[in-house]
C-alpha cells in the first residue's frame, strides 16, 4: 500500500476545513448534494504508484487519480504521461484527475515508456547488499533490507552435485530461478513443504542440494529487478517470529540490526 493520503478524503472534509462557518458551501459551489465520496483504491502500480478512483455521492460522476508519495509532497501523473507535485494540503478539487480508469492508465503507461529503466536502477539502489543471514541444511538463506525501513526481501539458494545452483520455491520446488520472499513465514513455510517433499521422495536425488553455499555473484544476478514482478508487499511480520527454523542467532541478529526487531 502506498503512503500516499488523501488531504481530505471527502469534500465536506475540504468545506469544513475551507468554510468552518458556513454548512454547504465550497469549493464546488453547490449545496452538498452533488459533492464526492470517499477515495477507493483500485490499483497499486510499479514503482509506488497508486490509482484511486472517486464517485460523487449522487453516481453522476466519478474521477481517478494517480499517485504517489513525494519528498515535496504528492506526485500526481498527469494526461500525457507527464507529473506534477502538489502540496500535501492541496484540496482533491485541486489535485489533476482523470475521467476514466482508462485513460488514467493510459497515462500511466506513458510515464511508464518513459522512465521505467531509470525508476528500475533508483530502486535498486535503494536496497542494501545481499548477505546470508543463515544456512538450513542444505540451503542458504539470503537478505536485504530497503532503505525505507519497511520492506525485506530474501530467497533461499543452494548448489546441486553438478554445481548448478538452484532456489528453493514457495512451495518447496527446486526451481532455476529465484523466488523472492518478503516474509521471513514465507521461507518457513517453503522449507517445511520442501522437507516434506523429501520424506515423500518426491524430490529427486540430483535436484536436492548438496549443503555447499552457491557463489554471492549467482545470487545477485540471479535475483529479479525490484518491480519486476509488481509492487513489493509490505513486510507482515517481524523476521523475529520465525527464527525457529531458521536459528534464533542468525536470524535473530540480521532482524536487529536492520531494525525489524
């Protein structure tokens, strides 16, 4: 979910902060009757965008915005694809809308054709290093944090006989590629299936790792591009909560010192 807020959520919000003496008026002019609702999400978009959608109280119009949070206040992507950056406190009147989802994600996908790769390499940057922050026999288990405090990413890699590496799926698959999880439940859960796989005999004894930790260049270029597969979902639990599995020090430690715990 973006950090994005609406300064008002309705416009009887704007009119009780514009006109606190008089009941009706405001920055529509009429008496109320017609004024908007509440803001919706519809989307969340690549790269923190937000489409939200407004209705008028009566279903005679409705209006969509795109937006993001903004060191200056909230970026807004306007027709044509380009942005424009509105104070906080800017009433919904104010702000630049569309008439139709449709051509606000039309916009969307013009600001997109435009700056994906440069969002895709300050998006990356924004990501600390991947370390390993722990090893279940016989995988190896990476993290990183970004810088806004609130999200991790880890994904769990391993070596097979013929030093090909591989990385554990969600749900305990040996895959070739990368898996990327935001929850430290989520790799729990993965090597609880893949352990269960094993008993099973389900998974073959030249795809079951051998315990050797696959180089770090392997992990980082065979991770996927932040956004790549969507907006990261926020953490939603602290990496703390599962450390059983995974070793309380270890665990534990990275969870501390990026400030999780």
């Amino acid at each position: 979910m973006s950090d994005f807020k609406a300064p008002f959520a309705t416009i009887s919000e704007a009119e009780r902060a514009y006109f606190p003496d008089e009941e009706s008026a405001g920055p529509t002019g009429d008496d109320g009757d017609g004024g908007w609702g509440e803001l919706e999400t519809v989307d969340e978009l690549e790269f923190g965008w937000v489409l939200l959608k407004q209705e008028r109280i009566d279903g005679s119009d409705r209006r969509f915005f795109l937006t993001r949070g903004h060191e200056s206040g909230i970026e807004v992507i306007v027709s044509g694809g380009s942005t424009e950056v509105v104070g906080e406190q800017t009433p919904l009147e104010d702000v630049p809308s569309h008439p139709k989802e449709s051509d606000a994600r039309t916009a969307y996908e013009k600001w997109l054709d435009e700056h994906e790769e440069e969002e895709r390499d300050d998006e990356e940057a924004a990501w600390s290093e991947w370390e390993e922050i722990n090893v279940v026999e016989p995988w190896h288990i990476y993290g990183r944090s970004h810088e806004d405090g609130e999200r991790v990413e880890f994904v769990v890699s391993g070596v097979l006989e013929d030093e090909t590496v591989v990385y554990l799926g969600p749900n305990g698959d040996v895959r070739d590629e990368a898996h990327i999880y935001t929850s430290i439940d989520d790799v729990e859960a993965a090597l609880e299936a893949y352990f269960q796989h094993v008993e099973d005999a389900n998974v073959p004894d030249d795809r079951q790792p051998t315990g050797d930790a696959p180089p770090m260049d392997a992990v980082d270029s065979g991770t996927p591009a932040p956004g790549s597969g969507g907006l990261v979902d926020r953490v939603t639990s602290s990496p703390a909560l599962a450390i059983g599995l995974l070793g309380v020090a270890a665990g534990g430690y990275y969870a501390y010192q990026e400030g999780y715990l």
